[in-house]
C-alpha cells in the first residue's frame, strides 16, 4: 500500500520503510536525516504507524549504533 504525495513522490513512511529494507537496515541517524523528522517521531512511526500497516520492526546494536530493520513479507 504505498501513497504517492501530489507532486508524485513516496510519502515518508514510504522512504523509511526503502529504508528499513536495505541489507544493513538504518540507523535513527540515517532515518531522521531522510524524513527531516526529530528522533521521537521517527520512533513514533516505527512503533506505530508501520506496525499498524502489518510490518515487523526489529533492531540491534552493532558497533555501539542501533539498526532498525524490517522483516520481508
């Protein structure tokens, strides 16, 4: 289910999941800088909003940074 903002571009939850979904995932860091959000709505989005499209949010620490990735379906 992906929506496409007036002007024909992936909405941000679009770009974050593009995100999640590469083979190393992507750190907060990585997440903010690609939506211009803050840290607590990037959060917000992948607690909730992702969750409630069906997908399954995972992280883990690898050289002291979290990775948030996402389970392929």
């Amino acid at each position: 289910m992906s929506k496409k903002t007036p002007n024909n571009q992936p909405s941000k939850l679009d770009q974050l999941l593009a995100q999640l979904r590469r083979p190393g995932g992507a750190s907060l860091a990585e997440l903010m800088k690609v939506t211009g959000w803050q840290q607590h709505s990037v959060r917000g989005a992948l607690a909730g909003s992702l969750k409630k499209r069906g997908h399954q949010i995972s992280s883990e620490v690898t050289d002291g940074v979290r990775r948030y990735h996402v389970a392929a379906q």
